[in-house]
C-alpha cells in the first residue's frame, strides 16, 4: 500500500527496499500518513466484503461488554477465560516445547447460547489486537480472502483472530487453502484463533478434530434448568432496577424457578424475548 501511495503522489514506481531509504520530507509524509491510516483509534479490524476496514460501533460494543451479561457454569467459564489469557502468558513455554506459539478454540453448539457474546467479553478483558473475520469472499474469489486474512494476522501478531460462522464460511472449494493458512504454511506465531459455529457436523473433521487447529472445544448447549432459572432472576433484576413500574409479585425467586421450568429447550436468546 506505501509503494502504490508513492506511485501515485509522484508517479514513480518505485520498491518496498528503496522507498525505506528515501527521506525526502515528501516521502516521510507519506509514511507519517500511511502510520496514521493504518492506525485504530477506538476501533476493531474487521474482514468483510473482500477488504478489511475498521469498525467503531463493534468496538464500542465489546467495550460495553460483560460477564455479568451471561450465564455459564463456573467451571465453563473459568476454563474458557483461563485458555484465552494463558495464551499470550505462554510464549516462552511454546518455544522451550520447541512448538509453534498458535492455538484454536471452537465455540459450538446452537445459537443464542452465548458463543458471540462471550468473544466480546474475552477481547474486552483480554487487551490484545483483535481481529474479526465475517466473510471469506473477495472479487477474486473466498481463497484471496482466506490469504488476506491470515496475513493481516501475522502482521497484527500477537493477536486473536475471531472467525464466525465457520460451518458457512469453509466451503468445499477453499477448505484446503484454509487448511494450509491455519496450520501456518507462512509463520502463525502469536495467533489464537477463536472459532463459533452453529453447526459442527457440517465442518470437515479435518478442520475439527486435528490437533494444532482447533485442540479446544467449548459447547454452548441450552441452558439448564439452573442456568434458565438464573437467566431469568438476572434480568428480573435489571428490569426492576429501571423502576419502569413493572410487577414480578412478590416473590421473584419462585417467579424465576416458574420459567425455568416453563422453558425446557429454550436458548438464552428466546428467553431474553420474555
């Protein structure tokens, strides 16, 4: 991008080696320019419609993020924090392991359990680049996509890379070329990749169930009964605390068992429609 810049302020191709020798005031403002587009000022890199481009508002929307916001198993929530966060600690382990810094997490399990909201919170609380993937598709086809993708990410390490939707994203016509990017043909250190789908009987096992791309699953399954009933008592709380003049009764704890039992099969989205 610096060099078509050049060429095009001063209609003279010239490359990436010389251009760094120049130092023109003409040329160093092109750099300082080049800087300062590639710069994100409260934003998050996001691929879609063949290009990347920065998005505030998806910013904004992590950073307003929260745990308070899900209902999880503790356990299941301490793993998945606990996985992400490790990561980027672990460096010096990797490399004494002799084995490349990389790792994949998949969220699966059906929608409106939580998997895209969970992501948000973990790049919110994780203070790395983080870098969201919506499309593989590019005017010269998903394999120009896939490639633009990984090398933003390598460029962008140490990083998360967020891919969701993989189940309609890895079609039949790119899956080797995906393949060959995830297990770092070019060099993927630095790079955890976080996954959703919906529907993981759809995703070649070659995707999946191969250790160094995906090694760590996380299902989002419906929610418990417990874990209905505790939905339900969170926002009941949160209702109430607008003082908007709605009546739960008096006893919310029973009002909260009440749905839970009255919602067997429900996700935590038709619930929050309540």
């Amino acid at each position: 991008m610096q060099e078509t810049l050049y060429h095009f302020v001063y209609e003279t191709r010239v490359d990436e080696k010389a251009l760094a020798n120049l130092k023109s005031p003409g040329h160093e403002l092109i750099s300082e320019v080049f800087e300062w587009a590639a710069q994100l000022k409260e934003e998050i890199w996001v691929f879609q419609g063949g290009c990347w481009s920065k998005d505030k508002a998806l910013w904004q929307s992590i950073q307003s993020s929260s745990w308070e916001d899900i209902v999880l198993e503790d356990e299941f929530l301490d793993g998945l924090r606990r996985d992400t966060q490790t990561f980027f600690e672990s460096k010096s382990f990797y490399e004494e392991l002799g084995i490349a810094w990389k790792r994949g997490i998949l969220l699966l399990g059906p929608p409106g359990n939580g998997k895209t909201e969970s992501i948000k919170v973990l790049l919110h609380e994780s203070n790395q680049k983080a870098l969201y993937v919506k499309s593989f598709t590019t005017q010269m086809g998903p394999e120009e996509g896939v490639r633009s993708i990984f090398k933003h990410a390598r460029n962008n390490a140490p990083c998360i890379l967020v891919i969701e939707d993989l189940d309609s994203l890895v079609s039949d016509d790119v899956r080797s070329f995906f393949l060959n990017e995830i297990d770092g043909l070019g060099q993927n250190e630095g790079i955890l990749t976080i996954a959703t789908t919906n529907h993981p009987e759809k995703i070649d096992d070659a995707i999946i169930n191969r250790p160094s791309r995906f090694d760590v699953k996380y299902n989002f399954d419906l929610p418990t009964e417990e874990l209905r009933r505790k939905y339900a008592l969170k926002w009941i709380h949160k209702a109430m605390a607008l003082k908007a003049g709605l009546s739960f009764g008096d006893d919310i704890e029973k009002l909260s068992q009440d749905i839970a039992k009255e919602t067997d099969g429900w996700s935590f989205a038709f619930l929050k429609e309540l």
